[in-house]
C-alpha cells in the first residue's frame, strides 16, 4: 500500500510552528540588516577598533581582565 | 499579493491547520497523559518572548561586565579534613568495582542488574544534577585518578626515584579526546544494539580505567585529567555554572556562572560542548516520530548495500545522530558568522573559542530536559538495585522489594520543569554571551549588535529542544 506523505503532514505543521520563532527573529534581522546596508554603516570606519585592546591576545584563555 | 501578505497567510492557514488537528491524533494514538492548558508550540513561542526580553533588558540594564571581573574563587564556606579527599576516591573506587563486578558476574537482564542504571542512569545524568548543586564533586571520587594518585603517593613514599616525570600534555590535542569519549559513550548508549548489556558495560567501563590510567602515567594526573578524561571534563564543565566550588578540600561559594567565565577553550573545546549538545538532541530526536518514519529507510538504504539489518540500523542511527550534531554546530557556527558581521576581522574560529563557555548552561539544560523524568524514575531503582545488585534474589539491606512511585510527579510537572530548564539554560546562555561580548567590543552598542544573531540562536536552540520533547511528550 502506497503512504502518501500527507499523511504525516500533521507531524511537519506542528513542527512547522515550533520553527516560526526562529524564522520571525531571522527575518526580522536580515531587514534590520537590509536597512542598515541601505543607509550606510557610519562606524564602517572604526572597523578595526571594534574590539578593545587585547580582547584576542591569548587566543586560548579568556579575555584579559581590566 | 506581496510576500509579506502571503507570508502572513501561509502561517495563519498552519496556525489554523493545527488547531483543528487533535493532539492525540497526531501521537499515532498513543492516550495522552499531559494535560496542558495550551497546545506544547506555544510553549515554544512563549520560551521565544522571554529570550527576546531577556536580550532587550540586558542591553539596557547590565551596561558592565559583572561575572567577567568577578573573582572565581569565592568565599570560603567550609574546610574539609585533608583525609577527606583519598575518603571520597576510595569511595569512587568501592563504587566503580561494584558496578564493574554487578556487571560480570551478574544476570544479563539489563532491569535486574545494577550496572545500566548506575552507569546510565545515576552517573551519566545523576553527577550532572549533584555538579550543578555541589561544584565538581566528581574530581574527588573519579575512581581511576584515585587510583593512580594512589600509586604516585605509594612510588612517592617507596624511597629511590619514584615515578618518571611525565610528558608535557600536547597542546594541539586540547580537549579532542573529551569530545571524542563522550561522542563514543553516547554512540554505545544510542546505537550499539548491546548498549545495555551488563557484562558490555562492565568490560567498557574496565577498558576505559585502564585507557586513563596509561593516559595519566604519560602525561600526569592532572594534565590528562584535565583534558583527556571525558567524563571528568564533561562534569567540570557543568560545575563551572554550580555557586559551589572545590579549592582542594575548601568548600567556596561564588556567583552561579562565574565559574563558566574561567573555561580556557582549548582545541575541541567547541567540539565537546557541540557533542554533548548534539547527541542528547538526538536521543530525544531518537524517540520522536519524525525519526521513526526517516530510520526504515535509512536502514533499507544500507541492507541495500549489502549490510544485514542490524548492522544497517545502527549505520543509520550513527548518521542520525552525526547529523544532528553537525546541526547543533552549524547552528552555533552561524551564530559566530553573525558576530563576524559587525567587523573586527577576527576569524570564526577565534570567536567560536571566546564564546564556547556560553553554550554550557545549554548542555546543560537539554540534559535536564531530556534526562529528568528518566532520573526521577529510573533513578528510584537503585532502590532495589543496591540490596540486590547482581539480580540474584539478594536482600542486602532490605530493599530488594522498593519499587518505582509513578506519581513522585506528574506528567505535567515533567513538563514545566522541562520548559523551565530549556529557558533559564538558554537566558544563563544569553547572559553569558553578553557580559563576554562586552568585554571583548570596544563599545557597548557593538556588543549588543554582536549578540543578534546569537540571540537567534539561542532561539533555534531552545525550540528545537521543545520540538524534541514535545515529539517524545506522551
């Protein structure tokens, strides 16, 4: 007997809504980004002093405490 | 119509579809124990809602890394003799020879004997609840580094040279064999088909203490320990959340979490906690139906190719379960891509390691999730189990009769102790993510910025483990 796969098409919408957080925050995100490229990032410049000094000194260990 | 429009429709038609779909009939007519006042997804929505305000007050109200500059050590809160340490390992080693012994010499039955509940039950899931309340409890009674300090005190005390100095640990192997231990453990547990037959366990268990004993006669008790020992890394990692901690015999207390601000990532540090997190994913995705309808054919995949049914449903549960831990490192990996997108030009991989600590509360709370009804339940046998280990019909201390009380909680209370300890895992998680991202950024608003797509993570973490268990939910 051939199962249709709409058979189990209860199973896959249940877990369909368990995604929708997931999808609601990642797009919202991707927009905010969208926007943010439209607009022209104004701290493009400080690129490289994203980060404060020695944050990635000792690669293995955790950050240098002040 | 436009794509907002139709997207908006599609999710309503699927709100719509599954409010009209009874819960029952979709849990292939299993009779449903839980009565929940809402559907089991809007937990996931609700979980998503606290996470999301959880990320919002912690941008505005916790402006300064607070658990970063706090000191691990703590306050001193008691002092145990120095006897008390060779006492617990001694205690470990009675412990770990009568599981071994129950496991050998025992029936194979594996309800009636001692050794699966105490290896999968009390130790596996049991030591992680004990680590989170009592700080890493295991160091002391971790049997096989009682044993070889036993050995290092006795050449020590024997006059002459003593023992050889020991090889320095190599830095490049980091914490690849933790990762590797429990990725092995799990697979026995999950997939090999005699997972759960004592003598397997008991002859394991041997094999293993007799692996860390070379390991420590090479490279030190503590180097190896330290990193190579799964078990005892995969429990120090959940000690590191506990407000307790061990100084020696020193009982201290310190902030819950701070500890996990200490992790030192090594290599395969990431590696380990994607493991731990992956493989209970699995378990749980194991049990569900989404997996029950996938495996047969897998497995017809594999007998295909020549393999014989058995043979081909472990291949496919080993896939299975490496898929789902490639998914849990894919997840986190894009996380870290999404802190790359504020700039810096530091690699993933370096910021993989800064933020490894902060997926501990998250290992942790799918093991709670995951293991709790299995720990109030099961973890009740020991109660027959211990008078009567080996399945004999022995009654060593009259409780060979004890059984199992159903109703110690309901299935309800599982529940809710299951969404809570996905929630405060994952917001111990956020936590995390942002005091550390506010030490590494040079300024706050960056720091925020860094932690939106981690947030998304954290998402996609907690409600997969809700999809997980509602899928097992009865």
């Amino acid at each position: 007997m051939i199962t249709l796969p709409i058979a189990h098409a209860g199973h896959w919408l249940v877990s369909l809504l368990y995604l929708a957080p997931v999808v609601i925050l990642v797009g919202a995100l991707l927009v905010a980004r969208a926007r943010d490229n439209r607009l022209g990032d104004e701290d493009e410049d400080l690129d490289d002093g994203v980060f404060a000094e020695g944050a990635f000194d000792d690669d293995l260990g955790p950050p240098p405490r002040a | 119509m436009r794509p907002v429009l139709l997207a908006c429709a599609v999710a309503l038609g699927l709100l719509a579809c599954t409010l009209v779909v009874p819960q029952d009939g979709l849990a292939h007519g299993l009779v449903g124990k839980q009565d929940l006042p809402i559907p089991r997804w809007l937990f996931a929505w609700g979980a998503a809602v606290v996470l999301v305000v959880s990320f919002v007050a912690l941008a505005i109200l916790w402006p300064k890394p607070r658990l970063e500059r706090e000191s691990p050590d703590g306050v001193p809160l008691l002092r145990l003799p120095a006897v008390a340490e060779p006492l617990a390992g001694l205690v470990g080693v009675v412990l770990f020879a009568t599981v071994v012994y129950a496991g050998l010499a025992g029936t194979q039955t594996e309800t009636a004997n001692l050794a699966p509940t105490a290896i999968y039950v009390l130790f596996w899931v049991g030591v992680p609840f004990l680590s989170l309340l009592f700080g890493d409890i295991f160091r002391a009674l971790n049997p096989w580094r009682a044993v070889a300090r036993a050995v290092a005190w006795v050449a020590g005390r024997g006059g002459g040279e003593g023992l050889p100095d020991p090889m320095p640990y190599p830095a490049r192997a980091g914490h690849w064999p933790a990762a590797a231990v429990i990725l092995v453990f799990t697979w026995v547990e999950l997939v090999h088909g005699g997972g759960s037959d004592p003598s397997t366990l008991a002859l394991l268990a041997l094999g293993y203490a007799a692996l860390q004993l070379v390991g420590m006669s090479l490279y030190g008790i503590e180097p190896w320990t330290r990193h190579a020992d799964g078990f005892a890394v995969y429990f120090s990692l959940f000690a590191s959340l506990s407000p307790l901690h061990w100084k020696g015999t020193q009982l201290r207390r310190r902030r819950p979490l701070v500890g996990a601000t200490r992790l030192v990532a090594l290599p395969g540090t990431v590696a380990l906690l994607v493991v731990m997190i992956g493989t209970t994913s699995f378990d749980g995705f194991s049990e569900g139906d989404t997996w029950s309808d996938l495996a047969p054919d897998l497995q017809r995949f594999f007998v295909d190719l020549g393999l014989g049914q058995g043979a081909a449903l472990e291949v496919a549960f080993t896939f299975g379960m490496l898929a789902v831990v490639l998914l849990v490192a894919g997840l986190y990996r894009l996380g870290i891509q999404g802190m790359r997108s504020i700039g810096g030009g530091v690699d993933a991989a370096q910021l993989g390691r800064r933020f490894a600590h902060t997926l501990v509360p998250i290992a942790l709370a799918y093991v709670v999730a995951h293991y709790f009804s299995l720990l109030v339940y099961n973890g009740q046998s020991v109660g027959y189990l211990a008078s009567d280990p080996l399945g004999d019909g022995s009654n060593l201390f009259g409780t060979a009769t004890a059984t199992i009380d159903y109703d110690v909680v309901g299935p309800n209370g599982i529940w809710y102790v299951q969404v809570g300890a996905l929630v405060l895992g994952h917001v111990a998680g956020l936590v995390l993510a942002h005091e550390r991202a506010l030490v590494l950024y040079r300024r706050a608003r960056d720091a925020t910025r860094s932690q939106y797509w981690m947030l998304a993570v954290m998402v996609g973490f907690t409600s997969l483990g809700l999809w997980l268990l509602s899928a097992q939910a009865p």
